[in-house]
C-alpha cells in the first residue's frame, strides 16, 4: 500500500465533479443542434462557452496535478502552493460559473478580441470573465514556478533537461517523466505569460477606452490557449512514461532520442499555435509557413518517439493489464489518432476547406478525450489502487473501458463526418441545407451519453479506492 | 467571515464596477457596423435582370460561380450615385481581382430608367464594354423583393423626381450576403477589405478599431501589404520570460545545492 498526497485527492475529487457536469452540457449542445431541444437553445452559447474553458481548464490541472504527484516522488513541491493553486482555481470556477449563468456572458472559450466587448451581455460579466482568468492564470503560473523550483532544488537546468546524455552521461539519473515535465512547465511560464500580457492588454482597453490590434490580441490568445493544452497533453504522457513500466515489468529510461526529441518539444510547442491563423491575411505567410512546419514536426519528436517506445515496453511483456495499464495505453493511442486529424487540419490547403468546420472539434476532442483524459484517469485509478490495494473485478473493468471507448468515438465519428460533409461549428442550429448536421448531432449525443455512463462506472470503480486513500493520506 | 477576505471581495467588486464602466463604450461606437452586420447570410431573390446590351438573364445566372458584388443606383440621381459607382470602380481598380474573382453589377431601383439610361451610366464611370462590369434594369416588384430583402429602402420625391435612398453596397456569394457597406463613399479602406474578402482572404466583418496604440502587423488595404510593427515584440516576450523563469530559477536553486 503506497500513501497519496490528500492535494492529489482533492484535485481528483474537484475532476470528478467537474467532468461530469461538463460531459452533461456537451450532451445538451449537441442535442440542441440536433434540434431536440428548441425551448433551451438560447442558453447554447453561455453553455458553450463554460463546456469549453472548463474541460481545458479542469483537464490541465488534473494534468499539472498528477505531474506534481510523480515529482514528489522526486523533489518537494510546496504543500503551501498546492493548497494555494486549489483555493485559486475554485475561486476561479466560480468566477466562471458567475459571469455565465448569471450574466450569460458566451464569446466561447477562444474568447476572441473583441467580441467579449461586442456581445449582447451585460459589460460586468465580460470583466468577472476576465477577473476569472486572471485568478486561474496567476494561480497557475505560481503554480508552475513552484514545481520548477523543486525540480532544480534537484537538478541543473542541464540536468533537468538531459543535456548530459547527449555528452554520453547518465548520472544523475533523469527519469523521463521528470524531463517531460520540465519541459512541459518552462513552456506552461510562456503560455502563461502570454495569457497575462493578453489580460493586461485587455483590462487597459477597458480603463482608458483605447483599442488593441486584433490580430495581436488573437496570436497572444492562442499562444496561451493552444500552446496550454499541448502542455496539459504532455504531462498527461509523462503519467505514463512513469507508470506505464509498473504494468510491463520493464523499465522506461531516459536515452539520447528521448532527450532530443523533447527538448526539440519545447521550441515546438511555442510556435506550432501559428496554425490558428491561416485565415488571417495579414498574419505574414512566413508565420503560417512555420505554423505548418511545427505542428509537423511536433508530431515526430513526441508522438513518434513516445507511441514507439510504449509499443516496444508493451511488446512480449508480461504485462499486467488492469483499468490503469489499458486506459493508459488508449490513452497513448487516442493521443496519435486525435494528432493525425491535427496535423491534416494543420496543413494549410486542406485547413482552408475544414477550418470553421465540425473537423476542428473532431481532432481536439480526440486527443483532449481519448487522449488527456484517458492518461488522467488511468493515473488517478492507479493511484487509488495504489493506496487501496483492493481487489480488482476486471471483467467489469474491462466493460468500463469498452463503453468509455466506444463512447468517445462514436461521438468523435459524428464530429469527423459532420467536418467532412462541410458543416460548419459554432452552429447552435442548422438551416435546412445543413439538415444532416442535425443528424449527426443527435448521434453523437447518443455516444455521448455511453461514454458518460462508462465514466459513471469508472468513478463508483474508483471512488471507493479514492475513499480508502484518503483514509491513509499524507 | 473574517475581515480579510471581506475586504478581499469588495475590492474585487469595486474592481469589477470600475472596469466595468467603460466597457460599453467601443460597442456603442459600433451602431453602423451592427446594421451591416444583421444583412450578413441574407438569401438574395434570384430575380431576372435586363442588362445595357439589352439581353436578359437571371441574378444567379449572371453571378455564376463567383461572387458578385452588387451597388444599387439610378441614372437620374444627383447625389450619391455616380460618386458610389465612381468609388467602387477605384477600389476594384486598386485591389484588383476583377473578372478572377468576382464580378460588379450596378442595379438600377427606378422603373423608369431604360436601357440606355444603363449605357449611359456604364459611359459615365468609364465601364462601358468591361466584360466585367454589368448594368441592369429590373422590373418593380423584383427590385422590391431584392430591396426588402436586404433592408435597402428608397422614397421618390414628388417635387424633384429624386429619390431619397442610402448608399448600399453588397457582396453576394452563392446568393447570400457575405459582406454589406452601407454610407456615402470615403471610408475607402473598409470598401478595400470587402474586395479583398471576395478574393477569398479573411477579414473579420465585425469592425476591427483603427488608431491602436501597439500593433502586431500593419496591413495596406490599398496595396495588400503588409508590415511588422512593435507590438510583435510581445509574442517574443513570453518565450524570453520562461527562459529567463527557469535560467534564474535553477540559478537560484543551484546556488543552495552548492550551499549545502
């Protein structure tokens, strides 16, 4: 039996009521645009916009959560930031749930400039909207300082990043999960950062009345938006280049390709976000041109490197498959399909077609879903497990994971279709020459619904486990 | 409730009031801009048209597969019209892209012009023989159906025979409405990015401020050139401070490991 850092609990706790609620008003979107549900299509937008910024928001902390979790392990994050990063974020939610239920404030989680000054919601839930990211993005980024702080309380900056085994060194030893990790929060200050240059700007337009340049305004959005749900993807591989070797019996170690290929990551990662600008003809070609090149050769680095190695833990293992091990390996595998829709929708010819298309959402919800949250999960029940030490049911276990799958993708296939035959995102209701979209939605409500009663089963799974570990919390 | 966090909320309420009064001004600036904005994805009738050579056909038929863009006028008007004509006749000249990628016709809303009276206007503005450029007479009703369709209004003046009318401007794809101009010629700029917009570029059609303090890119509507500008530095900032976070970060940190 292993003890669980309570910290790492209450995050679980908060993900837990958090996801569910947010799957919920995914279902009602859909529904709606499937044209059931014609008395509530007014809240879709307000809705929209909570669905969107709370899964990316919920998921990275989860994320950052987990990864603070593995560097115990190794280093000694401040209990006082993590207690601080919690108070922050609930403060933060609530600011959210604040300014859309109650001032429907609904310019979408992109929130672009300026359309949260041009809607027809009141002014002070634009600025409680603002005030909400201000608190989760300061929060967030102590947050992040904090844990580069334990890992250089560890480690030199060379060390951290792996440079002595490109000299042919392995001592210190580096696991890979820390290196990803360090990465992932050098980049996590840049995202952040750009987030807080974004707000500045945008709270100086609203005391002195002068306006920003939208195309400035739209780059630093997507730096911080895009470029923090990478990084939330990149923690959630690092959960398993940690936990994965358990399962497989083999261990998972730093080498030179490792090294490289996230240290290349973390050049990457800053600038691939040009890719959500390819429809703006004044963004410079040169800059779209890079946008293409880097969400390419993002995929080579960490995903290639990354799905190779965990084929070959995994190949003639002895394996221990568990609800962990398996959502952990989907998780990988949910990662390389959602980055393959990615990268076509990053090149630009075929962009120009799917842009505003239900293909954007198909990709992002891929690797967010199947993806993210699946690598998450696996995590917070291998933890569970850990610290409770129950005895697993695996043919129930096994029916879970089979529901969560085919859940998601069933959803995700209506979102890969509905993109393909054209019909356009951020409709809440299709005229009558998008009538097929109607129909795709409602099917993709269905999935949505079996993947939410598969995670309903994950979480009596879990919770019970969650329950005995808090019992024995450190 | 203990009184630090008391005062924390009021001072964030305050701060909330505070911004939040000015928050309303850029949008009430915007009242011409939402007026164009409500005619965007209106369904245009595919009415039939009679043009200056005297042959007819249909306002889809005439658009073809490209986008049309389309200026109301009449020939005996003695105020805006010759100038809105004259206008998007620079405008197309200076972006270019005519007959590519779009096509004009200018449509006349006075049942009493004829088809000379088309000629006569196309010679006027300097267009007559443009492959590109089509006049066209419609009858009554169908200039009405049009008309309704895209809110534009016209009153004829018994004393002077002039009608009283707006300056309109539309851009029609696939017999929609994908871009809207409404107000006397001289605001060129925003004529310039409609064109670019036909030629297939994006340009967000809710009005964008002009005089920024920090700009990111400057873009030329008159030659579609485009230039870096200071406000870019603030997309290297963020890179530069993570590298300056962890450089001074693991410095510091260094420091205590050698201490110890």
């Amino acid at each position: 039996m292993r003890a669980v850092k309570s910290q790492t609990l209450y995050w679980m706790a908060i993900t837990f009521v958090l996801f569910p609620v947010l799957i919920l008003l995914g279902i009602y979107m859909r529904s709606v645009q499937a044209g059931a549900l014609p008395a509530l299509e007014g809240w879709f937008y307000p809705m929209m916009t909570l669905h969107g910024v709370g899964m990316v928001g919920v998921w990275y902390v989860a994320a950052v959560a987990c990864a603070a979790n593995v560097l115990a392990k190794y280093a000694a994050p401040s209990p006082a930031i993590g207690r601080l990063a919690i108070a922050g974020t609930v403060v933060g939610v609530l600011l959210l749930l604040a300014c859309v239920f109650l001032g429907r404030f609904a310019a979408g989680w992109y929130f672009l400039y300026p359309l949260p000054f041009k809607g027809e919601w009141p002014a002070w839930s634009a600025v409680v909207f603002l005030v909400s990211l201000t608190v989760l993005g300061a929060t967030w980024l102590v947050w992040s300082l904090d844990l580069l702080r334990a890992i250089a309380a560890r480690y030199s900056l060379g060390q951290a990043l792996g440079w002595h085994y490109l000299a042919g060194r392995s001592d210190p030893v580096l696991p890979p999960a820390v290196l990803i990790i360090t990465v992932s929060l050098i980049a996590s200050v840049a995202a952040l950062v750009a987030g807080v240059i974004m707000l500045v700007l945008f709270y100086l337009e609203l005391a002195t009345g002068a306006p920003n340049d939208a195309l400035l305004m739209k780059n630093l959005i997507f730096f911080f938006g895009h470029t923090l749900v990478n990084l939330a993807l990149y923690l959630g591989v690092a959960l398993a280049y940690e936990v994965l070797p358990e399962y497989a019996g083999r261990p998972w170690k730093t080498n030179k390709v490792v090294v490289i290929s996230w240290n290349a990551v973390l050049a990457i990662v800053l600038v691939a976000y040009f890719h959500h600008l390819y429809m703006d003809v004044v963004q410079p070609g040169v800059l779209l041109y890079i946008g293409q090149v880097a969400s390419y050769a993002s995929a080579i680095p960490a995903a290639v490197v990354t799905i190779f190695g965990a084929l070959l833990l995994v190949y003639r293992a002895r394996m221990r498959w568990n609800l962990a091990s398996i959502l952990f390996f989907l998780g990988l595998a949910g990662w390389a399909i959602g980055g393959v829709g990615a990268v076509i929708d990053s090149t630009i010819s075929a962009n120009v077609r799917l842009h505003n298309t239900l293909w954007v959402p198909a990709h992002f919800h891929t690797y967010m879903v199947a993806g993210l949250v699946f690598l998450v999960v696996a995590y917070f029940y291998h933890v569970c497990q850990e610290a409770a030490a129950a005895p697993e049911r695996t043919g129930y276990q096994k029916l879970l994971a089979t529901l969560m799958v085919l859940g998601a993708y069933g959803f995700f296939l209506m979102f890969y279709l509905s993109g393909a035959y054209s019909v356009p995102r951020r409709f809440a209701a299709y005229p009558a020459e998008l009538a097929h979209g109607a129909i795709y939605s409602g099917i993709a409500a269905a999935f949505a619904a079996l993947f939410l009663l598969g995670f309903v089963l994950y979480l009596v799974e879990t919770g019970k486990r969650w329950r005995r570990a808090l019992a024995h919390a450190s | 409730m203990r009184p630090e966090p008391r005062r924390a909320l009021v001072a964030l309420a305050m701060l909330t009031l505070a911004l939040a009064a000015p928050c309303a001004v850029p949008a009430a600036a915007d009242g011409v801009s939402r007026a164009e904005s409500r005619l965007v994805d209106r369904a245009v009738p595919d009415i039939p048209l009679r043009l200056a050579d005297g042959r007819t056909t249909r306002l889809a038929a005439l658009a073809g597969d490209r986008p049309l863009l389309v200026a109301f006028f009449y020939r005996r008007c003695a105020g805006v019209c010759t100038p809105l004509l004259e206008w998007v006749r620079d405008a197309v000249r200076e972006v270019g892209g005519l007959g590519a990628d779009y096509r004009v016709l200018a449509l006349s809303f006075d049942d009493a012009d004829t088809v000379a009276d088309l000629r006569a206007q196309a010679r006027a503005i300097g267009v007559l023989g443009s492959p590109h450029w089509s006049f066209a007479i419609a009858e009554r009703d169908a200039v009405a159906q049009v008309a309704g369709a895209v809110d534009f209004w016209y009153r004829r003046d018994p004393a002077t025979g002039q009608y009283d009318h707006p300056a309109l401007v539309l851009a029609l794809d696939r017999g929609r409405v994908v871009r809207a101009m409404l107000g006397a010629p001289g605001g060129s700029d925003r004529f310039r990015e409609l064109v670019w917009e036909l030629r297939g570029a994006f340009i967000p059609f809710y009005r964008v401020p002009g005089q920024t303090p920090l700009a990111c890119i400057a873009f030329d509507p008159r030659t579609g050139a485009t230039r870096l500008d200071w406000g870019l530095a603030l997309l290297a900032l963020p890179a530069l401070a993570a590298v300056g976070a962890a450089l001074v970060t693991f410095a510091g940190a260094g420091r205590h490991r050698r201490a110890a």
